[in-house]
C-alpha cells in the first residue's frame, strides 16, 4: 500500500515538473509577452482578457504558476503586451492570475525600463506616456479636475474642455434643475455664476454640460476609454459631498474601490457598477481610471427606502457621453474632444 502511495506522489510530482517545463519551453520558444501598464499600452489593439490557475498550490509555483498559465494563453492570443488585473488565491485554495492582453506593433518594455529610459530621454520624464503611474498623481489629477457646483443643493462636475476662455464642465442633468442660476467653484475657491439658459442637457443621458468663461488656468481632465473597463478594474471617485452630522466641513473626497459589474442599456446610461463609497454631493463627479483618465460619470448609488444603500455605485461611461454629445449640438471638434485611448 504505502509502495503504491509512493508510485503515485512520483507520477504526481513527474507530472508537475513536466507542466512547468513545458510551459517554460513554450514560453521561451517565442519573445516574451511584456508586463505594462495602461498608459503603455493606449495605442496597441486590445485582445481580450486572459486567465491563468493553479491548483497545484506552492509545489505548482503558486502565484506564479498561475500567471505562467495566464501568460501561455497571452501568447496563444498573439499578444506582445499583458496588464495584469486579479493575482492571487481564491478561497478555494486555487491560485488566479487574470491580465488584459494587447497586440503592439512593437513591443512596449517594461514599466521600469521604460521608466529609466523616459529619465534619460525626457527633461519632464513625469510626462512620458511610458512613466507609470503613482497613486498621488491621481488624487491630485481628481482634485484639480473636480469642481462643486451650488445651486439646487450641491453636486460635482469635471472640467473636460476649455475653447477660448471659455471651459466647459461636465455633470450629471439630474444635479442641475431649472434653478434660475448655478456657481462653479473650482481650485482653491475661485467662484463662476452660471445662468440655467446657459447649460446644455443630452437627451436619454443623465449628463449636462455647464460653460463658464475665465481667463484663469484650470487643468482640464484626460479621458478615458470606457469601452476597455472591465469588471475588477481598481477606479477612484471623485467629489465635493454636503456636509452633514460627521462631515462638517465642505471636503473634497477621493474614494478608490473596483468595477464590479456592468450593465448594458440602461435608459439614462448608468452602465458602470462600483463598489466604492460616495455620498450625497459627489454626483456628477469623474470615475477614473488607475491612469487618472474619467472612464466615467459618478450619479447613481443601488438601494431602496427599505434597504437604504447596498454600497454599490453607479456610472455613466465616457464614451456614452463622446457617442451622444453631437445629438445635443456639442461639437467635439470645437471642444478638442476624441474617443478615450
């Protein structure tokens, strides 16, 4: 019996050496598949998302077993480049490795070569569309994009285009009612007065967009292309939320959590789904991306009178908005505007 046993571990451990050799044959027989980031890969053609598992725990390599097999399907798809998602172990005790893949006509590095090489290269390496991203640069991308608007109660915008002096917001419609007139507060406290006359609604959107003309310098939000979110994608919320009992002060919030699900037609666009935390005011702020590109429009929170909140959130994507904006008498053109790369 324990012969038996011992044949049968042998056969058992034969049998996971050979499929880590044969994955790293496989991988080697071809150039590699390079880690990216978003940013690095904005201009290549997406492929599809991949998944890699092992359920052979440590003695399969673990994680790494698990991004070898994601890694395998990555080549099999053609892809030259993979952003990697959701690494880890599953409460079965499986180990996961999922990654968006992408053809590139030449192959990006790195994060960290292409890094050092934007230091060598660039005088402003922190512009380099090779640089990755830190997490700081985001919340304060958010901040600088992020403006409140006041009128009928609060809510948020995203400064998304300027022409001339005149910039031009982005909200949700729900946030700005026939009240006769509307203030956009924008960096550290510069106030705009806008008439109601002057703001533009689209039609089967929950989106408006507020014009206000100054001379001042505003930066003005990047964006996304909502088409490539996928469900688990870290996005950060951004907003101004009303003060209330606990939050006494008006503060500008930036909430991070993931895309946990999408829905398709919804009849005023709210198709992206999170599970980050909002509140009442943050309406009509950016979703972005890990890049700090809007993906999205904030305005919808899941729940009932009876349950309240459930902590799901929801979106409009941006590229919803880019698709309809022309219905509404907006000329992307005119306001420099394209779809998300």
């Amino acid at each position: 019996m324990r012969q038996n046993c011992v044949v049968q571990a042998s056969v058992a451990f034969c049998y996971i050496l050979q499929q880590v050799c044969d994955t790293n044959f496989a991988m080697a027989a071809s150039p590699p598949v390079v880690e990216a980031d978003e940013r690095m890969v904005a201009n290549c053609q997406f492929l599809g998302t991949v998944r890699g598992t092992n359920s052979w725990g440590l003695l399969g390599g673990g994680e790494g077993g698990a991004m070898k097999g994601a890694l395998k399907k990555a080549k099999e798809k053609g892809a030259t480049n993979i952003v990697w998602g959701t690494v880890g172990i599953e409460p079965s005790g499986v180990f996961v490795a999922t990654g968006k893949v992408y053809q590139c006509g030449q192959v990006v590095a790195n994060s960290r070569t292409a890094a050092n090489l934007a230091v060598s290269q660039s005088a402003n390496p922190v512009s380099s569309l090779t640089a990755t991203p830190q997490k700081q640069d985001v919340y304060k991308t958010a901040r600088d994009i992020t403006v409140l608007i006041e009128g009928d109660g609060n809510a948020s915008g995203i400064i998304i285009a300027k022409s001339g002096q005149t910039y031009y917001v982005l909200t949700a419609k729900h946030a700005v009612k026939n009240v006769k007139t509307y203030t956009v507060t924008v960096g550290e406290g510069k106030k705009y007065t806008v008439a109601y006359s002057q703001i533009t609604s689209l039609a089967n959107l929950d989106l408006a967009i507020i014009p206000f003309s100054s001379s001042q310098t505003y930066a003005i939000a990047n964006l996304g292309n909502s088409d490539r979110v996928s469900q688990g994608d870290n996005v950060y919320v951004s907003g101004w939320p009303g003060t209330e009992q606990a939050i006494t002060k008006r503060t500008h919030l930036v909430t991070d959590g993931r895309i946990v699900g999408l829905q398709k037609g919804d009849e005023d666009g709210y198709e992206l789904m999170y599970g980050n935390s909002t509140a009442p005011g943050m309406s009509g702020g950016p979703v972005l991306d890990g890049n700090g590109r809007v993906v999205g429009i904030h305005g919808r929170a899941a729940g009932n009178q009876v349950s309240g909140k459930v902590g799901i959130n929801l979106g409009i994507p941006i590229n919803l908005f880019l698709q309809r904006a022309p219905q509404a008498g907006l000329s992307l053109q005119k306001l420099g505007l394209k779809s998300g790369i």
